[in-house]
C-alpha cells in the first residue's frame, strides 16, 4: 500500500519534558472534528505527522507534531498509512473514539454469529446453504471495508529502534 501520509500516535505515560519539539499543535480533550483540523493543517507542510496522547489526570492533552519525533517512549504506538485526504478524517475518529475496545467486541460478536449459525447449519442442513452464502458476503464485506476505509492501521513496538529488517 503506497501511503501519501505516515500518522506516528504514540500513548504516553507523562508528559514530554526532554524532546525537542517545535512547531506543534496541542489540543484540550479534542473532539474527532478539532483532531482532523489539526491533521490537515499540519498535513499541508509535511508528510510523516506524529500525534501524541497524554493522559493528564481525568482529561488528556493531544499534541500534533508535523514530522517524525525520536526517542518517544511510549506505551502503546501505532502507524497509520494513510492514501488520501479523507483518510485523515477517519484516524481522527478512530483517535478519539477509542476504537480498540469496540473493534474487540464486535469481532467478538461476530465470532459468535459465526458459531451459532455453524450449529445451526450442521443442526439443519437446509440452513447450511444460507449460512454458505452469508459466509461468503460477511467475508466480501470484510475484504471491501478495509479497501474502502483510507487508511491502514499497524501496531508498532513501542520505544525500541526499528530493527534493519523492519
């Protein structure tokens, strides 16, 4: 996948005192609308943009760091490669919505559906042709969602260089 912009969001435990950080964006709590203009104005001057999260006690603190920032000691940390413009908006929400939880309970709930309609299917057998054909569209849908979305999500090692073969 080509990507036209990399998006670095590293989850900090504090905030960061020793980094050299110039020319950044830091948002209060921001909804996924403030986000996505912060994305694209840094967007405008560079390609690779990295987004810090710091929880600060009940509220978090988002900087938005136009290139790439070194020596990051994170606790979780993603990359996004992003194709398109739009692409952008949709990190943005994924950002602020806190997807992982929700993305582990609906495959969870699908795993499930997945099951009771095998047992069902092996239950019934006139059922197993019907399930077949949902089989097939859940997986074409699946397959077309990630094209459609804009944008691919990798988990990276948190705070440790990249190793040659990365």
């Amino acid at each position: 996948m080509k990507a036209r912009f990399i998006v670095l969001y590293c989850i900090m435990e504090d905030e960061p005192k020793d980094l050299n950080i110039k020319g950044y964006l830091k948002l209060l709590e921001p909804d996924a609308q403030t986000l996505t203009d912060a994305l694209l104005q840094i967007a405008q001057t560079s390609e690779v943009i990295t987004i810090l999260k710091v929880s600060a006690g009940d509220y978090s603190v988002v900087y938005v760091v136009s290139g790439k920032i070194e020596g990051l000691q994170c606790r979780e940390a993603y990359e996004f490669l992003v194709q398109k413009e739009n692409g952008l908006s949709k990190v943005a929400k994924e950002i602020t919505s806190g997807s992982s939880e929700k993305s582990a309970l609906s495959g969870a709930l699908i795993l499930a559906g997945i099951a009771v309609l095998s047992y069902a299917g092996y239950r019934y057998r006139m059922l197993s042709e019907i399930n077949n054909l949902l089989l097939f569209i859940g997986v074409f849908f699946s397959v077309f969602g990630g094209i459609v979305r804009g944008y691919k999500k990798k988990r990276v090692r948190a705070s440790a260089p990249r190793h040659r073969s990365e």
